[in-house]
C-alpha cells in the first residue's frame, strides 16, 4: 500500500525535520560588545543623516564607476548564485561585479541599511558597461562593489556568534532586514573589515555585506536543508511579491510575531517590542527625498520606487503603532 507508506515517510521525516529545527542552537556572544565604542564596530548613530547622499552612497560620487567606461576582465565571480566578475578600471581600481536581478536590490537596500547607520561597502548600480579581456561585450545590470580606505575586507561573521548578540543594535539590524524582506541571512554574505591604521575607532566594520536577496517575498522553508539542499527560499526585487507580504502579526506582551517562515526563525526569537519601535524609529528619519535618492541609485521607475517605498512605510507606521502598546505596559 504505497498511499499509507508515502504517508508514514512523510511524518516522520517532518518529525525529524521539527525536531532539528526546534533544537537550533540559540545566537550567543563571543566576548559581547557593551561599550559604544564596541557598538560602533556594526552600528553608529547616523547623527549626519540629513546629509547623507544616498544616490552615491558611503563611496560618494567620486567613485562612481563610468557607465561608458571599459573594464579589464580579472577573474570570474566564483561565489554566490549570480554571475560576474572582478574587474579593473582606468585607473586600476578593483571592483567585484556582480550580474543580473540581485544588482538592483542590494544597491538599495545597501543605501538604506547605510542611512541608518550600518555600515556599508561603496555600491553603484550600472545598467550597462563594456569588459575587455577574454570576457570582451557588453555587460547589463550590473552591482558594483569596491573596498573604501582604509579598510580592507576580513573573514566572515555569524549571525549566530559574534559580539553583538546582546545588543540594540544587532536586534535592530534584524527588524531592519525583515523590513526590507532581506532573507538570505548566511555567514558568507557578512564581511568584518579591518582598518589599516591600528589606532583607528573603530578598528573593525562588521557589514551584512551582501543583501541582493531583498525587496521581494522572504518565504524560506528549513526543511530544504534537512533534505541537503537550501532549496528554494524567496523571490527578490520583485515589487509585486514585496507588496504582498506582511510584517507585524501579532504582539504578545514584548513579543512580537512577524509574517516570517524559514530558516532562521530562532533570530526573530531574540526581537522585542523594544527593538521593532527602535529600527522603525530610525527609519522614519528618513525624508522622502532620501527614500527616493536610494531607489534611483537602484535604477528603479519612478512607479516601482512609489510602490517599494509606500510599503516600506507601512510597516514602519506598524512598528511605530508599538509605542502606544509599550507606554500602557510599563
């Protein structure tokens, strides 16, 4: 009786898969960070916010790469699932390149991670460029990325381990990424960055360095990886799918339930009411015309920028609503 049979696998691989995933092991902080000038490694109160040129970025337009200029093939991209390329311009800087749907997404969402004052690497969107070398053509939508002195790209980090755990501001850089439906959280996408002069503060940049897996529809399903496979975990830059997903479900004292499924659910353990109000707070410091400065940087149409943004508010109006909720249960 194969129906029964099929049944009875089915369950117990779901029983398993439960069970593995209820016994995740909990973030927890190497040597945790409880001083401002340790906070300020991930995170710095972007008291310039108003200044801030989010067009151009942390790199400003100085470095912006020349969209009719010709870039020196160097190496193939030999990480992540999006094709590309390291590449040299002009005048010998190097860039890692990166091709295709991703490119647009993390640009912007890079600009308003940035804007709150995460730091960030210097990005530029190109919507073509020229490569010479044995990649010679023309090349389309395209993330550029290079390193800003003094810094010099590191190891990784987790979101699981590293000295943030207890903090604010690690909290608040997971409502950030759920605002921005960001969902492929994994250790190789975060860079710590080292200064090269040793007595510069910080000495260390810890960035969620790539967020090309955003603006789209976070739908991560864990049992994928019990099966060996990360499997199919979400959509990106696709503002139909972005509109359609929620935030904030329920609030349950300081709890608060989100519109969340995948793979790294025992983060969104650590959130409180507390640190939603915090990120969205932060959030909505932004004018409207910095909103719009990031989502040209992405080469967004003037009707998908409309869109994004308007969605993003709303959930910043939900996680501001909290206030009211925190005030009556103090």
């Amino acid at each position: 009786m194969p129906g029964p049979l099929l049944r009875l696998r089915f369950i117990v691989l779901v029983s398993a898969f439960v069970a593995c995933f209820a016994c995740a092991p909990p973030p927890h902080a190497q040597t945790p960070a409880s001083s401002p000038a340790d906070i300020a490694e991930l995170w710095q109160d972007p008291a310039d916010l108003l200044q801030r040129n989010l067009f151009s970025g942390p790199g400003g337009p100085a470095l912006t790469p020349a969209a009719d200029g010709t870039y020196q093939f160097v190496a193939f991209k030999t990480s992540g699932t999006n094709p590309g390329y390291d590449v040299r311009d002009a005048s010998g800087r190097l860039w890692s390149v990166k091709l295709g749907i991703e490119a647009q997404s993390e640009v912007t969402s890079s600009r308003i991670l940035w804007a709150i004052g995460f730091h960030q690497p210097a990005t530029y969107y190109l919507p073509q460029f020229t490569l010479s070398g044995s990649q010679t053509g023309t090349k389309v939508q395209a993330r550029f990325r290079t390193d800003l002195e003094p810094w010099s790209a590191g190891g990784e980090w987790s979101w699981y381990a590293n000295p943030f755990v207890d903090s604010q501001a690690f909290r608040g850089l997971i409502v950030a990424q759920l605002v921005l439906n960001a969902w492929d959280l994994k250790t190789p996408n975060n860079r710590i960055y080292d200064a090269a002069d040793p007595l510069r503060r910080p000495r260390r940049q810890f960035m969620v360095r790539d967020v090309g897996a955003s603006l789209g529809q976070a739908r991560q399903f864990p049992l994928f990886t019990l099966l060996g496979t990360r499997g199919w975990q979400g959509t990106k830059n696709n503002i139909k799918d972005f509109e359609q997903q929620g935030f904030i479900t329920k609030v349950d004292g300081n709890r608060v339930e989100f519109d969340y499924r995948g793979r790294n659910r025992v983060l969104l353990d650590l959130i409180t009411v507390a640190d939603v109000i915090w990120t969205c707070e932060l959030l909505a410091r932004l004018p409207d015309g910095h909103w719009q400065a990031a989502f040209r940087a992405g080469h967004y149409s003037a009707e998908d920028s409309e869109r994004f943004i308007r969605k993003i508010k709303d959930k910043i109006a939900q996680g501001l609503a909290l206030r009211a909720a925190a005030t009556l249960t103090r």
